[in-house]
C-alpha cells in the first residue's frame, strides 16, 4: 500500500512473490510498472473501497506491507481498514513509519531541532508522528493484534524507523 515507484516491488518479485501494488498518484503508478513489469498495479487510495483489487484477488492476501506512508494520511486509521478488507483471517500488515518514541522527541527538543526535524513549511511532508504506543492503538483500534516491533537506523530508542508486524484478528 503506497507502492511509489515500485522498487520495493521489483524486489519483492526477485525474491520470488506476487506482488499487487496501490498508489495513488498515476505517475507513481507509471513508474512502478516500468520499474517492476511482474506486478500488478492499482490506482487506489486508502479512501477508496478495494472492490477492484477483490475483484480480481477475492481470496484476499496473507501479507500487505506499506513502507513510510502512513504518516503521510490525514486519516490513518483507512490504512488499517483499507488492509483488513483485502487480507485474509490472521493475514499480516507490515508498517514502517518514522519512529517517535519519548526519548528521541526528548532529544529533539533538547536539540531545538523541532523546525528542521519536522517543518511545517515542508509540502507533502509528514502530518502525523507516531509511537510505539500510538501505532499499536490505532492498529488495535482497527481489528490487529501487534505481534512484532522493531527499529532501524541510529541508535536504540532514537531509530529513525520502526517497523511493526500486526495480525488481523
């Protein structure tokens, strides 16, 4: 979900899976299929209803993966419900999203580096910061269990990412 330009995707379809991507921006979609001509491509939103996406999959997926996007939504909680309707019983949603744990927006503030690490003159930039805790609510909130956390990048508790691994319940 917010496939981009698709390079997650060709990686996915060398390591040997099918893979269906959603974006919403058609030169998003344009690109993707040049760069990975072995997936499949729908032009969706997570405000939009994944009938054509069942249509064609009614069997639904055992994986969604969206990679650095929810903190791009206005309404987060779509992703979620957007992801339960296309996975199967006890499939998994993957999330990366930039981490903001209460340690590293600590050193932020310490920092004052709150107007370049989040600048608000930044177009498309990020509208939403979450946490461990804010993320696992919203994904509980929207029918998941978390079974897996985990951040990359820096040093422990000021990761630049986390990434978190949820069941549908």
């Amino acid at each position: 979900m917010g496939c981009g330009n698709g390079a997650l995707c060709r990686s996915l379809v060398a390591a040997g899976y099918e893979v269906v991507g959603v974006e919403p921006d058609s030169a998003g979609i344009a690109i993707a299929r040049e760069h990975c001509p072995d997936g499949r491509f729908y032009q969706l939103s997570v405000d939009d209803a994944p009938d054509v996406v069942l249509a064609d999959y009614p069997e639904g997926f055992d994986v969604v993966v969206s990679t650095e996007v929810i903190e791009h939504l206005y309404a987060p909680r779509r992703l979620g419900l957007f992801a339960s309707a296309v996975l199967r019983p006890q499939g998994c949603l993957v999330i990366t999203t930039p981490y903001h744990g209460y340690l590293k927006n600590f050193a932020i503030s310490l920092l004052g580096a709150w107007d370049r690490h989040a600048d608000p003159l930044w177009d498309g930039g990020h509208i939403k910061l979450f946490s461990r805790r804010t993320l696992t609510r919203l994904l509980e909130e929207g029918g998941f269990r978390v079974i897996n956390f985990g951040g990359v990048g820096r040093l422990p508790y000021l990761w630049k990412s986390m990434i978190v691994v949820a069941e549908k319940c």
